[in-house]
C-alpha cells in the first residue's frame, strides 16, 4: 500500500508539474495576444486619425475654393471676364502649338 500512495504521489506530483507548465505557456501566449491586439488597435487608431485629417483638409480646400469663388463671381466684371478669356485662349494656343500631335 505504501508503494501505491508513492506513485500515486508521484504521478500527482508530476500532474501538477505539467499543469503549473500549461498555465505558465497559456500565460505567455495570452500577454503576446494582449500585446497584438494593442499594436493592432494602435495602428488603426493612427489611420483613423489619418483619414480623418485628410477629410478635414478636404473640407477646408473646397470651402475655401467656394469662398473664393463666391468672391470672385461678386468683384469680377465684364472687362475681367474679357481679358480672362483672351489669356486662356491665348495659353491654350501656345500649349497646343508646343504639342502638335494633340491636335
């Protein structure tokens, strides 16, 4: 009897061993996830913040665009208009005359 308690003893004793192993490596394995999962959630929080300050520098181009527009369309008269014209016409000849092959 003596010699079964022993074993027995034994083979709890080595239970324990590999349990005390599984529950260290389940550890480890669990903080390298935890790690991966703030290194995950970090970087899209990174390019969330980068989309988003990329919508807001759209957003302030094309309301300054339509402020500047507005005030164009408010200070610019028929004699802008006409040397405006004659300088696009102008550039666009000499665009078209450096690249024959456009036409």
């Amino acid at each position: 009897m003596n010699e079964a308690s022993q074993e027995i003893k034994k083979l709890i004793d080595e239970l324990r061993k590999e349990g005390e192993f599984e529950k260290q490596n389940l550890i480890k394995k669990s903080q390298g996830f935890a790690q991966k999962i703030r290194d995950d959630a970090e970087k899209m929080g990174l390019q969330e913040l980068t989309k988003a300050k990329i919508k807001l520098k759209q957003k302030t181009l094309l309301l300054a665009l339509e402020l500047a527009k507005a005030q164009l369309q408010k200070t610019i008269n028929a004699n802008d208009q006409e040397r405006l014209s004659l300088w696009a016409i102008d550039h666009l000849e000499a665009f078209k005359s450096e690249r024959p092959h456009l036409s």
